[in-house]
C-alpha cells in the first residue's frame, strides 16, 4: 500500500509498503477520508512535539476489510470512524481523568495511507445515515464535545468563540445545545464567519470591524459573555477571552497553543474577577458518543477540498493557511 512519511519540517515522502495484516484484537480499515487536522499543520510547522519519521493523520474514516484473532468476522464491511487509541477501562487515567489518556492504550496507525490498523474497540460503527467523509470529522468534534461537557452552564447567558474553523463550528454548536441561549462567533473570513449560523450562531462578529469586547456588551445590556471559547491556538486570542468574560466568568481553551507558550493575562484582574481558566484537549470519553452527535448537525459546505494522498502536503499548507474550512484526504481515490 501507499503511505506518506513526515521526515519532519514540510518534508514528506510517498512510499510504497506491504499491507497491514490484522494482528489478535484488531482490524484493517480501508481508509475512505482522513481530515487535515490543525495538528498537523502544527507539527510541520514545529509548534507541537512529534518525532519523525512518522504517517501523520488521525482523523480517519473506512471500511473494515480483515480482523484479527478474537474480533467478530461480522465486523468485515462496517463502515467506521477510527479512533487514535484505545481505553482500558481500569487504569487511574480512565477512572480519574479521561478515556483518551489511557495509560494502556493501544494505537491506531497514521492515517495519511491507503489502509490503517486500529484496535477493534477503536473502531467504531458510525451511524446508517452518516457518510463515511462526513464521518470523518468525528475525531475534532469529539474534541468540542467533551471540551463543552465540561463547562458549567448554570443559567442561559451568552458565550462566544473565537475562530471559525471546524473546532470552532463544533464548539460553538455543542455550548448551544449545552443550553449556552445565545452565540458569538468572532472570525475575520466571512465565509467562515457567515457558516457559523448553520451551527447555530445568534450574532456575527468581524474584528476587523469592531472590538470583541464592546460587541459583547453591546448585545448583552453592558455585561461581558457567561462563557468564552479560544479555537484557534493563540496566547493573545486566550487572553481576549479573559477580557470578554464578565465576573466569575469562564474560558474554554480547546485551540492548541505552543509548547511553552506564556498566559498573557493580568493574573491579578484573572483572580480579581474570579474567572475560570479550562483547558481541554482531547477527546475525553465521548468519541463513541460523537458520530451520532455530528449526525444530526448540518454539515453541508464543511469540506472545503478534497486531495489525494500525494498531495498531503499541500494540503496541509492549505490549511494552515486558512484557505477553507476543513480539508480531506482520500487516500483510496
């Protein structure tokens, strides 16, 4: 089969190695659609730990076609979404923090490959009604989604999102039907800004136009928003939603910032106005939950380009770059 390797910087190559076999407990997917993960484009651009050479891409989709010793023979043909690792159940991470940080987990292959091998448990059957590509934005919604479980939503209010990506539509999608009664997106691309209303955006904010801070107070009787989210990965951005809160206001950080990245905040207004600072990143215990969260979203016009799998590169400099909303990969034509 075909892979791309990541040699690390923006150097990839297309190599040529022998099908995956299915060892005990797990399964070989043909890979249908991979999405090109913000991740990714971090990694190439040096700004998350990752070590080369590697097969970059975690966002897959298929069909399993071969299981291994001990996994049902009537999995063959389930149409699934692959999970990047597997869960014990058992160990202090599963029972204390989060499935996705499961001390015994088994991984998933990268995905950039024409097949991928995963553990049985990680891939999971995906509703009748979703299509495999749409299928794979699982893994970024399931990000959004245990990232808004775990806000506390205590009257209606109103919050806001900062990015309009694919993580940020999701979360600002998961906080509405968290009961958030009214939602901000704050993007400067009008194509992105304007998709957020099928998500389920109430207002619009370009910041190339007005300052974010005002704008909440202007639709919210001179308060600041009840919740914030940052989705995009910006130590300034992180610190504007600090500012855009109202008093003990909370901050959602689901965009990943740098490595080593200060907080830029004034730490005594931070403690003065009793905010709340959440980091969430990952996909908590709610990937198996997702598919048929997503399932019932509007998702047309999402997928912005569709690449083959020698064009991994470009696309990943296309979406660091902000050309759309969410770029695939499909690697099996």
């Amino acid at each position: 089969m075909r892979i791309m390797t990541w040699h690390g910087g923006d150097k990839f190559t297309l190599d040529q190695v022998p099908d995956p076999v299915a060892r005990p407990g797990r399964v070989v997917v043909k890979v249908d659609t991979i999405g090109v993960c913000g991740t990714d484009v971090h990694i190439t651009q040096g700004l998350f730990p990752s070590t080369p050479p590697k097969v970059l891409g975690h966002e897959g989709s298929g069909v399993i076609v071969e299981v291994g010793e001990g996994v049902d023979k009537s999995r063959i043909g389930e149409r699934v979404v692959m999970n990047t690792t597997s869960h014990c159940g058992v160990c202090s991470a599963c029972t204390t923090w989060s499935e996705s940080r499961c001390e015994n987990a088994d991984l998933t292959s990268g995905m950039f490959a024409e097949y991928a091998t995963a553990p049985s448990q990680s891939a999971v059957k995906i509703p009748d009604t979703l299509d495999l590509e749409q299928a794979a934005l699982t893994e970024p919604a399931s990000c959004c989604f245990s990232g808004a479980e775990m806000v506390r939503i205590d009257d209606n209010g109103i919050g806001v999102v900062i990015g309009g990506g694919i993580m940020g539509l999701f979360t600002l999608a998961f906080l509405k039907r968290q009961g958030v009664e009214r939602m901000i997106m704050s993007e400067p691309v009008a194509a992105r800004r304007e998709m957020a209303t099928q998500f389920g955006a109430d207002l619009l904010h370009d910041p190339a136009e007005s300052d974010l801070t005002e704008f909440v107070k202007d639709h919210n009787g001179g308060y600041g928003a009840n919740i914030a989210a940052e989705v995009v990965g910006q130590p300034k951005l992180v610190a504007k939603c600090v500012e855009v809160v109202r008093p003990r206001g909370e901050v959602l950080m689901i965009g990943v910032n740098p490595e080593g990245a200060p907080l830029p905040v004034d730490m005594y207004d931070l403690h003065y106005r009793e905010i709340t600072l959440k980091g969430a990143f990952g996909r908590g215990d709610v990937f198996a939950r997702t598919p048929a969260e997503i399932d019932t979203l509007n998702l047309d016009g999402v997928i912005s380009g569709r690449y083959e799998l020698q064009d991994v590169p470009q696309a990943i400099v296309d979406s660091g770059e902000g050309k759309g909303v969410k770029f695939v990969i499909k690697p099996n034509g």
